[in-house]
C-alpha cells in the first residue's frame, strides 16, 4: 500500500467502532480500537515467524521467563530478517480466536498473556483485560475481533511507514473526539508542525545528507504525536536517513499508545516509558539532536517538591526554582540538560535544539530575583534563546488561552548570536467551521509557511521583531520617599496614648503646657521640645527619659500625636558626621553623567547635606515605597534623573537594593512581554462619527417600534 493511500485502510477501522455504540461513548472508542490495532498488527507481523517461536518455546518451558523473551525476541523476525523485539508463544491469533465464538473472552486473555513482557506491559497499561469483560457483556466482543480478523495489516501489505500513518490518524481522530480532555495530552497536528519546522527546518542541510542518524526526545510524550511528525518530516526529507526517538510520559494510556506506536513502526533503538519527568530521568546516559514537548499548562509540583529538594540542583541548574503552583520552566531546564556539548567544526560536539509549548506565565511570571526570572535570565544570558512565536488563542482543545512556542539551542547560528527574535502569530488563525472543545481555530498551511520564512529571515516587519538579548533584562532598584509628620496634641489623641501609657499623665500635660495644642508641621522640632521638656521635669514625675520602656513609648507617644501630612517637614532618620558613601564604588561599571556633582549624587541616595561635611537621612515613608525596572542598557543614574526625579522631587534610591545583588547595583531580572513589544495605539473615532451612529442606531429603534404600535 501506497504511503499517501493510507486514508482508506484507517477509515475501515474507524468505522469499526460503530459496533462499539451503546456500552461506550464515542470519546471512550479509543479505549477498544488503539488496542486491538496494536494487537491485529502484531499479530500480522510475527505470522511469518510463528511456527519457529512456537517450536523453540516448548523446549524453553519452564526456563526463567526474561531467557524466553530474550532467546524467543530474536527468533522472532521482520520481512528482512532483523529481530523485532518482541514475540508471542501462543498458538492462538485472530483466526482462531473468530472461530471459536463460545471462549472469545478467555481465548483473547490467553493470547494476550502469551506476548513478551514488553508487550504484556504495554496492555496493562491500556487496561484492556476490563475492556474484555465489558465487551463480553455487552455481547460485542466476538463482533469487534471477527472485524477486526478480516483487515489484513500484514508487512507485505501494509509497510511500517504506512501502519505508523494508520495509527497516528486514529490517534488523532479519537483524541479530536474526546476533545473535553484531549488537551491534556493532545497538541492538534499543525502546532505541531509548526514546531517541527522551526526545529528541523535550520537543519535542512544537515538533515538530507545520506546516512545521516538523527535522535529526537519528547519527554511529555502524551500518545508520541510530536515524535511522529518529527519523523514523518525529516522521512519526507530524507528517506534514508535513520530516527531514533525517545518518549517518557506520565499517564499510563498515553504511555501505551506511544509505546505501540513505535513498535508498529519499528523502531528497535527508540525507548518510551512511563514515568514523571521531574523526578525520574529514564535516560541518564542520553543526549539528543532534537528535543520537543508539550508540558502541563500551569501544573504545581508540589509532590516532586522534596525529591528536588534534596538534589544539589536541578538538571544542571543551580539556581533558583520556579513557584511551586507553576513547574512548566522545570520541564525546559530537563529538556536543556538533555542538550549535546557544543563545539563549531566538531562533528562529535553537534549541539541540540528544542522546542516547546508554553501559557503566558514563563514569559514574564515572578520578579528580579524570583525563581521563574532567573530560570529566564539563566536560559538568555547563556544566549540559548533563539526565538519565541505568540500562537493563537483559542488554538488547543481544553483551554482558549494563548500559548507561546519557545525555540531553545545551545548551538545559535552565526548572525543570530547575542538575539531573540519575537513572531506574532496571534492574528494568522482561520476561524473552524466547528469547534472542538474549546478549540475553534486552526493555522492554515499558508500560516505555516509565512512563519517558518520569518523565522528564516530573521528580519523586523511588522509581525516579526529582532532583539539583543540585553533588551529583556532590567534591573529592579526600590525608590523611597520622605516621611512627613504633623504634630499635634488633641483630645481624642491624649486619649489613646493615656489608655497606654496612664502613668504619664503628669509628663503629658507638662509637654501640653509648654508647646500647646496647635500643628506643627516640623515633627524633628516637636521631638525636640518634647525632650526639653523632659529633661527639665522634676525627679518624682515619671517619663520616658528616665524609664526603662523609653523607646517602645517614644515610639507610642509618635504614633499617637502625629498623622502624615504633605505639606509637613521630612522627619530626620540619622546624621552622619563624615561621606558615608564611596561615590565610584555604587555604582560599578555604571557611566555616571558627567555634569552630575557629588552632593547631587548624594541627595539621589537619600543624603542631604547638613553642612561641614555632615549629611542628614530622612526616614521613608512606608506607604510611599515603590520600584522601578531599569533597562540594563541604561544607567540607573540617567534614567532616574529622566523618569522619576521630574515627578517626585524628593525621591531617592534605596541604598540596599544597590547593596543586595549583582555587582551592587540592584536585582538582575529578565522578561518578554509580547504585548508591550507588538502594541499598536488605536486612536479613537472621532466623537462626530460615533454620534451619527448612535443617531442612526435610534432612528431604526424608533422605527421598528412605530410597526410595532401601528
């Protein structure tokens, strides 16, 4: 059979599961059919070597089960005579089991039963023993399997390539079906091909050369989609050249599609298995070519949490971890240790590249400092990100959401070192004529095209834009503001600081007496004369001069007798008697502006001078406290001299954000906002056209009522 006339052979098994209506519903056929394929092929594909297996096995009776499989897995051969891997040592197939219609169920779990033990592994996985029982039930499985015996899926027939073809368009079709979960492990087709051309697409020339050996990693591997159209392209490429693929998935059913898949296609170097990907690494002693995955959208990890803990680091990454209700950046940084060593011209250091299927939130999720925006800083700093494409909303089949595709290698080409390319495709969709769960959009193959060319180009245009990797980086500095106090005795406020601190009655009324019960927009001067006051009290009133509760009650008698206020004087934190500060040393590596005087410097730090050398700091003011990110490219000096000193003139720099990281100048943070980067301004319609509508849209109401009432 013709690879490109697969279409009629997968139509006659879907309409196989017509027989399943009533004990299923459609999105439960594939529980039935995935299986039964599997089994029919296997089935067609050891008939040549069947009798061989079954006179070997009755002289290996008996003998430990893993030296059956490996004698009788080798006995067991394809149409060229190479091992396939796997055997089967029961005398029944699916001839038999059509003609004894009485034992169906007990039959078909004893043909089961006598596969290798990869093979048996595989159908536990698909659960199919309960399948059995509720076919049986159901009184449909002796229908299903006499179907199922009359399609012929020999290899003389049906070839690897085309089986593979079969099966992954049923894989599709059922999951599409069962749409309300098949986001969960189904990426539909033309993401993935987009995908795949941004990965292999570079490579076009590495890729079609004779020979060539290629290996390709998907370690969400769901039900192996994105394995398999990896391989369809570079088959389509390159019909000689050899793919090796490598699969890992959490989900049992998922696990077992993917696994079936690649038998049927035989693959006898590839490997999937079953497993979580944050904690188990089932291929420690691997690097690949090529690596793609679709990852849990927002999933915690939460019960990987004190496994990792444990780890020096993950994955080769020391750094900072994301947010324990977000571990999609975890499943990148597996995928980037995955990556070959790199070394121009050495053709055992080729280098690797990746793609994969984030949600917004990795893209700008967490602050400087945050686990998300050091994975973020750690990936661009190493230049390893190589582009970035915005997808439609409402593209995947469980969520409408938008999803970005992230373009990662250790192994740049040449002009595209030290950039990030961003490409908006969020307007290319073309709208479904029915949806699919949440799923009503698609990119049509003309989508396709024009973005893997812009991602050739590597050009600005209006929906593809070309950065330096600095451009995403900025550093977070913290910017306070004065706190002003006025000061004032008032009734309500000698209240609540007597029902605290009773025993200074006598000292209150003394300060009352000798300062009054008027403002003072100058608290540093009201402290002042409130200490003069005690320090000129007689020796049997008691205050706080002479207590041992001084501090928590100056603290007390503040909180209650003074209330911010704008247009009060900045309160006094400390003086300094001698330059506190080391202007050079502040700002490393920083330009600072050369018009810029050092008491000017000073005041941007929060020092204001108090004369002979002396400066004086003022106490922030908690409510007023902000931040700003500041582009790396900038120095923190001139931009806020531009951004933040013209509007509030007694700001100043928190002099510990400059102490706290990196060099002493700030947190270091990087994030990649495509709304900001592709924003287009709208300007409103002009007020006279949107009145004429208005008028228009009234006169049609009024007519439509006069029919009404006529």
């Amino acid at each position: 059979m013709s690879t490109s006339n697969f279409q009629p052979l997968a139509n006659f098994i879907w309409s196989v599961a017509d027989l399943l209506r009533g004990p299923y519903r459609p999105p439960q056929y594939e529980r039935v059919m995935l299986p039964l394929t599997v089994l029919r092929r296997f089935d067609a594909v050891l008939a040549p070597t069947k009798d061989a297996v079954l006179a070997r096995y009755e002289g290996l009776k008996g003998k430990d089960s893993a030296l059956i499989d490996r004698v009788l897995n080798e006995l067991a051969k394809d149409e060229d005579g190479r091992p396939l891997g796997f055997h089967s040592h029961s005398a029944l197939d699916f001839q038999n089991l059509k003609g004894d219609p009485d034992n169906i169920g007990r039959h078909l779990t004893d043909y089961i039963a006598g596969f290798s033990e990869n093979i048996r592994k595989i159908f536990e996985r698909f659960e199919f023993d309960k399948e059995i029982e509720k076919l049986e039930e159901s009184n449909r499985l002796y229908q299903v399997v006499a179907q199922f015996a009359e399609i012929d899926l020999h290899p003389r027939k049906v070839d690897n390539i085309t089986m593979g073809l079969v099966f992954e368009d049923l894989i599709r079709r059922f999951n599409e079906a069962a749409n309300e979960t098949a986001g969960d492990h189904f990426t539909p087709r033309e993401v993935i091909q987009l995908m795949v051309n941004l990965l292999l697409e570079p490579d076009t020339s590495v890729l079609t050369q004779a020979g060539v050996i290629v290996t390709v990693c998907d370690p969400a591997c769901g039900t192996g989609g994105m394995l398999a159209e990896a391989q369809n392209w570079i088959r389509a490429h390159n019909d000689q050249a050899t793919v090796k693929v490598f699969g890992q998935d959490y989900n049992s059913r998922s696990y077992a599609v993917a696994a079936s898949d690649l038998l049927i296609k035989g693959h006898r170097d590839g490997q999937v298995v079953e497993g979580n990907t944050l904690t188990h690494d089932p291929f420690p002693d691997h690097s690949f070519d090529y690596l793609l995955a679709n990852p849990p959208f927002g999933v915690d990890w939460k019960a990987e949490k004190k496994i990792i803990d444990r780890w020096p680091n993950f994955r080769g990454y020391s750094g900072k971890l994301p947010r324990i209700n977000d571990g999609a950046l975890l499943f990148l940084l597996y995928m980037m240790s995955k990556f070959q060593d790199h070394q121009p011209g050495n053709r055992d250091k080729p280098g690797s590249r990746t793609a994969v299927v984030f949600n917004g939130s990795p893209l700008f999720t967490g602050g400087a400092g945050s686990g998300e925006s050091e994975i973020r800083r750690w990936i661009i700093e190493r230049d390893q990100l190589e582009a970035i494409v915005a997808l439609p909303e409402q593209m995947f089949y469980n969520t409408g959401i938008g999803t970005f595709i992230w373009v990662v290698t250790n192994r740049k080409a040449e002009h595209r070192k030290g950039k990030i390319q961003l490409i908006d495709a969020r307007e290319r969709y073309t709208p479904m004529k029915r949806s699919l769960g949440d799923k009503r959009r698609y990119l049509d193959q003309a989508a396709l095209d024009a973005v893997t060319r812009e991602h050739g180009a590597l050009e600005d245009s209006k929906t593809s834009r070309v950065f330096d990797n600095t451009d995403f980086g900025y550093r977070r500095i913290t910017v306070l503001r004065p706190l002003r106090l006025r000061f004032q005795i008032t009734e309500e406020a000698r209240e609540r600081f007597l029902n605290t601190c009773p025993e200074l009655f006598d000292a209150l009324q003394a300060v009352q007496d000798s300062i009054g019960t008027e403002p003072l927009l100058d608290w540093n001067r009201a402290w002042t004369s409130v200490q003069k006051v005690f320090e000129d009290l007689p020796d049997n009133i008691e205050g706080w001069a002479k207590g041992a509760k001084g501090t928590s009650q100056k603290q007390i008698f503040r909180d209650c007798f003074t209330v911010v206020d704008p247009e009060a004087e900045p309160v006094i934190d400390k003086h300094h008697k001698t330059e506190p500060l080391d202007r050079v040393a502040l700002f490393p590596g920083q330009t600072l502006p050369s018009n810029l005087a050092k008491d000017e410097l000073y005041t941007l730090l929060g020092l204001h001078a108090g004369g002979k050398g002396k400066h004086i700091e003022y106490e922030p003011d908690p409510a007023l406290k902000d931040a700003e990110s500041i582009p790396l490219k900038e120095d923190i000096v001139s931009y806020f001299l531009r951004e933040v000193r013209p509007y509030v003139q007694d700001a100043w720099i928190d002099r510990e954000t400059l102490d706290e990281q990196d060099g002493g100048i700030g947190k270091v943070g990087y994030e990649i906002n495509f709304n900001r980067v592709f924003f287009q301004y709208q300007p409103p319609r002009p007020l006279r056209e949107i009145d004429a509508e208005l008028a228009g849209v009234e006169q049609r109401i009024l007519e439509l009522l006069r029919e009404v009432t006529q």
